[in-house]
C-alpha cells in the first residue's frame, strides 16, 4: 500500500517545520490527550519517515495537524522533532498558523485573524497580523509556564573531546534550572558550562546539550500536574546575556538524540534549534519571573542562533497545580517555503526513512 502525505513547507525564524494536512486517519482518538499518547505509542515510524532522510534532514521539524476534539478550537496540532512527540512548540505553531492561513485552509480576515489552537497542554489562542494575503506577525498566547527547580545543582559527565584539561570518567556540579514553557527544559548559563554561543561553539554545545538531558532526567523527574503523560525533560536551553543589538537575552536550543547512553560519547549530540524557541523563551522567562529579574508587560527579545528574535512577554499570574506559574505570550514571523507530497511505496526498503552517521548522530 503507498501512503500519501501532503505537507506546507515553512520556517519560522530559520526554524523550519512541514505542516502535515489531512491525516486525521493516521492519529485516532477522541481527545488530543489520547490522540497524543497514540502518537507516542504508535506512530515514531511516521515521525521517523517524515524526519528524517531521504525526506527530513536533521534540523527539521514536522507538525500533524488535526481536526480539534474541542468544538471551541480551530485545528490541533501534534509537534514531532527529532527526539520526541512533543506537546506544543512556539515555531512550529508560527510554522503551522502562516501555513493554514495563507493556503486558505483556515480562513484569512484581516488585519487580525484569531485562532484557537487544541494542543496536548491546553488550549491555546493565536494572533495573526496579515496584510494582502500574508501574514506579518504571529503572536501565541501560549498556556501557563512555571519553574521547577531554580539553580539547583546538577552533576553532568564531562567530555574531554570538548572540555580541556578534563579525562573520561570526571563528572562536575552546575547550577540549572527546570521549567516547564509548552515543553520542558533544564536551562544552564553559558558561562556555568564553559561553552560560547557562536557557531563555532556548535560541537561543545551538542555534547553538553545532551549530557545535560541525560542528567536530569535522572536527578530531577518532572511530571506535569495536570498532565501526568508529560513526564520527561526533552529539551536543553543554554542561554547567555543580552547584547548591544538589541536582544535581552541570547540561547542555544539543543535537541538532543533520542538514543542517548551514559557508555557511548558518539551519542552525546543532536540538532539546534534554528529558531530563539518560543516555548523555551517562555520557560526561560518564567525562571526570570520566579527570581524577580522580569516583571509582568515587560517585552524581553530573546535572540537565537541564526540572529533572528522572539519577543516574549508575561502578562499574567497563576497556578498550575502546586506550581505558582505565569501567563506568557511570544511573538515572532513565519514564511511559507513550498508545498509538497510525500510518498512512501510498500516497496521501498527504507519504510521509516534513515540516517547515516556523516550528518547524522551515531
């Protein structure tokens, strides 16, 4: 049997996403919280097939998007990256709004368009400035951020490949944090690990990246409190100050491999995020607010990789369980790239696509 996929192309801020249409059939259930747990449990072959070659690349991110269960929502999304099904994400959202809209799938009134996105952490509300059939500006208001853990210590391996002076075997303490923003992270300063924030920089913040995920996942469990299925750190920010251009703060996004070990080095990487990351952004501003270093309307630009920025903004209190938390909004642009079909043949020998160790990790 051959399966067909059609898809958006996009990028929202360099991070580019492939907005899956019409596959309703392929994620069934009868809320998004099942339909997502279907997705863990059933369908990394899809997400392996879509991502990664001869389809995908490293970099890419993909997005199912659903009929919503909630008659109140507009459309459901369902984020696969490179490592995980993950519950919401700020640029594939972007990626995924811009894409709906300006193929008219979800229909376009200007010079705002309001939609209510169904996600596995709740409902979220979008914001589309457009202008002649495009859309200028994306802004997500997204569900409640909260910090977990702020500047606890964490005991990480080192790797003497990207760490002077150390051997294989030594661990050392840093301080992180852990919150959650959509998704949740283990944030680390930039100077606490040793590692910079340029390209250069790039293998240092893979290994570290993924040695950090592989740490406190095992030090500092994490469980969402109104959603218990969203147990795990996937994701690893590495921030830095602000600069002289303009950005409050400065990030790398590390995704790290889904098939990390303790016993295997070439497995201590993973991707960057090519985008500032919007619910990283969220996350790290929650840890600011639960330290008192940003207060509520307070635009914080938050530059990426590739230079390009997020603006977040926290314009409300609350709780989320046990958890004082805040009410986080991001802004930032999506562009349409292309259109395409996807096609896998029953006799193709590579059903769930492939790598190979010269781009990708071990």
């Amino acid at each position: 049997m051959t399966l067909r996929l059609t898809a958006i192309e996009a990028h929202a801020e360099g991070e580019p996403g492939r907005v899956l249409v019409d596959v309703d059939h392929l994620v069934p259930g009868d809320s998004i919280a099942q339909r997502f747990a279907y997705a863990e449990q059933h369908l990394h072959w899809l997400r392996r097939l879509v991502l990664h070659e001869p389809r995908g690349y490293p970099g890419l991110c993909a997005v199912l998007t659903l009929t919503p269960s909630d008659p109140s929502a507009d459309v459901a999304i369902i984020v696969m990256e490179q490592g995980a099904f993950t519950p919401m994400s700020g640029s594939n959202t972007m990626c995924s709004i811009t894409g709906l809209l300006e193929t008219g799938r979800i229909p376009m009134v200007e010079p705002v368009t309001t939609v209510t996105l169904e996600t596995a952490v709740g409902l979220v509300q979008v914001q589309a400035e457009c202008a002649d059939g495009k859309v200028t500006s994306v802004t997500i208001e997204n569900v409640p951020a909260f910090a977990v853990h702020v500047g606890v210590p964490l005991e990480i391996p080192v790797d003497p490949r990207t760490e002077e002076g150390t051997t294989w075997g030594q661990t050392r303490v840093v301080p992180v944090d852990v919150a959650f923003g959509g998704q949740f992270f283990v944030l680390a300063r930039a100077e606490d690990l040793g590692v910079g924030l340029t390209p250069a920089d790039v293998p240092a913040l893979q290994s570290v990246g993924a040695r950090l995920k592989l740490a406190v996942n095992r030090q500092y469990p994490v469980s969402h409190p109104l959603n218990p299925g969203i147990n795990s750190t996937n994701l690893v920010m590495i921030t830095g100050p602000g600069d002289d251009r303009g950005a409050d703060g400065n990030n790398a996004m590390v995704m790290a491999t889904d098939r990390l070990r303790d016993d295997d080095p070439a497995t201590w990487t993973g991707a960057l995020d090519r985008s500032p990351c919007g619910t990283g952004t969220c996350a790290r501003m929650s840890v600011m607010h639960a330290r008192g270093e940003l207060g509520l309307d307070q635009p914080y630009v938050h530059r990426g990789m590739l230079d390009t920025t997020f603006t977040g903004r926290l314009v409300g209190e609350t709780t989320v369980g046990d958890y004082a938390a805040v009410l986080p909004t991001i802004t930032g642009r999506g562009w349409v790239t292309g259109q395409s079909e996807w096609v896998l043949d029953d006799s193709d020998p590579f059903p769930e696509g492939y790598t190979i160790g010269d781009i990708w990790p071990a």
